[in-house]
C-alpha cells in the first residue's frame, strides 16, 4: 500500500503534462466511481484574486452558523492536505489515500494530472462525509478547469486580470470568458470586482443567470470600525470589520454575503453567524503579519503572485508604514510577469532579497535579481533559496522594520517553515498544521 507522499510523488508523473485543462477525462472517471452531483448547496469561487478569502469566509460564517461544510482549495504552503477541509479540519492522510486507491482502480488507462487527482479525491471525500454544502475554489480559469465538473448553485467570480496567459488567453475579455465557464443556466451569477465586465454579464444573460454585481445589485459601506452590507435578500448593519487585512477584504466579505444570501432559503444563516465567520475567518499568506516580540521586526506574509495582487499588497503596505525600512524577501515563478510585480511594489521596498524558487516553474534568485536591478534603485541581493533569503533580511533588520515575504505560495510556504525552525512564528498562527 502506498502512504500519501508515495501516492503524491507517483501523481506527479502520470500525465505527461502538469497543466492539461479539460473535463472529458474526469468524466470518465466519475461515471466509472458512479459519482453523482451533490444535492447540498454548491458556491463555486472563480478569480484571478481573492478567491482563496471569499471561499474563507464563506467557510468560517456557514460553520459558524453551525453546518458542515467541505471547501476545496489549491495550492497548498506547507501541507497537501490544507487544500480538503472537512467540518473545520484538514482531511487525514487515510482519506486521501483510500479516495486515491479508487480513482485509480477507476481510472484504467485514463491519464490524470496531479491537480485532477487531488480534485477527484475532494468530491469522493466530501461526498462521503455527508456535508450541508461545499464551497469550491477553482484552481485556474473557469471552464475547463478540473472543479468545474461541478454545477454549483452559486457562482462567483471575484476579479479579472492577467494571469495565466498561455493557458487562459491574453486579454482580460478571453479570460473572462474562461472564468465565465462556472456560470450555470438558472442559477445566481455573483462578479465581485468593481470594473465591469461586459463578458461576464453577456456571459450570465445569455444562460439565464440572475446577475449579482458588485455596487449595483449588492454592495457594502463602510461606517466606522464597521461596515454595512446590502443585497438582493439581506440588510445588515454593525457588522464587524473582516478578519483578514486590507481594505480589499471589506470587497471580498461583501462578495462571500452575496453568494450566501442565495442559499439561505436551504440553509438558514443568522446574522451572528455572519458576525462570528467574518471576525473568525483565518486564510495564511494574505497579508498576514507576525510580530514575534520586542526586538524583532515584524514579518509579513503575502502570496502576491501577480500584478494585480501586487498593487493590492502595496496598497496595504502604504497603508500600514512603520516607522523602520520595509525589507523584501521575494520568489516569482518564472511563468509569472517579474518585471510588472516589482514595479508595483518599488517605491514601498527599500532592499531586496530575491530567493531561488524550485519546480519545473522555478526561476533562479539570480535571474530574478537581474529583473528587479532593472526597476528599482535600492539594493538588490540574490540568495540561493527562500531560507537563506530569511535569514539575510532578519540579519539586516531593526526592531522597528518589517520583512515582506511575497511573490508565490512557493515562496511564503517555506518562510513559514524557516520562520516556525527559528522560533519566530507563534503558535496561534499555525493551527491549520497541526496533526488533525
């Protein structure tokens, strides 16, 4: 019997591909597990950010309200199995490797990629755990992507921007249309950003799909330390500020309160429910700080891989100075605009130091060092990985700066390992590795 690491190592050589986006294989090998639509309440979070703090908060407010949920994420910082949570606890390894001895007993001669495994074996999980809904994350893009292979009740798109390009098209109209692919006839279509998006709604009408956008349909203000949301169904004043950070979260909170208004009908949601989700949501790397104590800087973590979440990240960096240097500590994957994240963040950065990342995607600290000499004029240090990166930066920290690790999940994740190795990250802020 294979363990769970054997089984991941063994995916990741199955399809001759890592990315290979379509539906047709995974059809095949559902009909053979005889797996069928769920009958729980379905959302469906599409974006190319924010997906990962609306699917958060829609977890933590259904839970609060006392339901079991199963939310499918990806990718993962530190464990495969952050990416299957089941009423409110990672899957265990038994459960991956007995859903993955059935996808593969299934599959016959049906090649798999590694992120079409994983999503397989989170519908077999959540099927049988007997859950009262599920909130999905798509992995990349929208229609042809493994997820979508589920017809959600409610579908969300949080925000357009350029990603993904070799896969998705290169224009914001092409991928809107491949986020546009989650959309179902009937059922509510929720557009998180701000910007229209003329292909979403043409998209949504053309099914049938009630529209939901944001600042027409549903929208939020904020007044005081809190902030008021109204919808389609609901009215709430008083509520309480997100827990995650940044004023983009007021956006992403309003966007999950859309989606969860319209399966309320199924499952009743009290408004101190919503008040306990949205100030106990927790999502690691999203502008995430760590104070260790007096006498250390404090440390923030941000998966910003793209242009868009990098003007996000300096946005709320500018919003929050302090009163040292702002220290980086960046990886980008090679397939990721460089030039364009670094712009974003150059006039918020006073020294850089670039890590290597690893991975058939991987882009030496070298090479990105190289790209970022080009946009910034504060010292630029290549590093041969994100530990040594670390540690450079706390060597050259004061109590009152602040180290920004940022650019990829690949770079967050093993800070948050070297951090944790250090004694530097506290104990609240790792639940989600805990044995389960």
């Amino acid at each position: 019997m294979r363990s769970l690491e054997q089984w991941l190592a063994y995916q990741a050589q199955v399809h001759p591909q890592a990315i290979d986006l379509g539906l047709d294989r995974l059809r095949v090998v559902l009909e053979r597990l005889e797996w069928r639509q769920p009958i729980v309440p379905v959302i469906t979070v599409a974006g190319t950010n924010g997906k990962g703090s609306v699917s958060a908060y829609c977890t933590a407010i259904l839970g609060a309200a006392g339901y079991k949920v199963g939310t499918f994420t990806s990718p993962h910082l530190r464990d495969y199995r952050e990416r299957i949570l089941i009423h409110d606890r990672l899957v265990h390894a038994e459960e991956l490797v007995a859903a993955f001895e059935k996808i593969e007993a299934a599959r016959g001669s049906v090649s798999l990629t590694f992120f079409e495994f994983n999503a397989l074996a989170a519908l077999l999980i959540f099927e049988a755990a007997k859950l009262d809904a599920w909130v999905l994350e798509i992995g990349m893009g929208g229609r042809l992507d493994a997820v979508n292979v589920v017809d959600p009740d409610v579908a969300v798109v949080t925000s357009i921007g350029l990603d993904h390009q070799d896969y998705l098209g290169d224009t914001l109209e092409a991928i809107a249309r491949e986020k546009a692919g989650i959309f179902r006839a009937g059922k509510t279509a929720v557009i998180g950003g701000r910007e229209p998006s003329l292909v979403l709604e043409s998209v949504a009408r053309g099914l049938n799909s009630p529209l939901k956008r944001l600042a027409i349909e549903y929208n939020y203000v904020l007044d005081g330390a809190g902030w008021r949301y109204r919808g389609t169904h609901w009215d709430l004043p008083h509520l309480p500020a997100p827990a995650l950070k940044g004023d983009i979260q007021f956006t992403n909170a309003a966007t999950a309160l859309a989606a969860l208004e319209e399966i309320s009908p199924r499952l009743n949601i009290p408004a101190a429910a919503i008040a306990r989700g949205l100030t106990g949501a927790r999502l690691v790397g999203r502008f995430e700080s760590i104070s260790p104590g007096s006498g250390s800087p404090t440390w923030v973590l941000d998966v910003a891989h793209n242009p868009d979440a990098a003007r996000v990240l300096a946005r709320n960096l500018n919003a929050n100075p302090v009163s040292g240097k702002t220290l980086a500590v960046c990886g980008i994957l090679a397939d990721k605009d460089a030039t364009e994240i670094v712009s974003m963040l150059e006039r918020c950065i006073d020294a850089w130091w670039c890590a290597s990342v690893d991975g058939t995607r991987g882009r030496s600290g070298q090479m990105l060092a190289d790209v970022v000499r080009h946009e910034v004029q504060a010292p630029v240090t290549a590093t041969d990985n994100v530990a040594s990166a670390c540690a450079a930066a706390l060597s050259a920290a004061g109590p009152q700066d602040r180290i920004v690790v940022f650019g990829s999940f690949h770079t967050v994740g093993p800070a948050i390992d070297w951090l944790e190795s250090r004694g530097l990250l506290p104990a609240a802020s790792r639940p989600e590795y805990t044995s389960p």
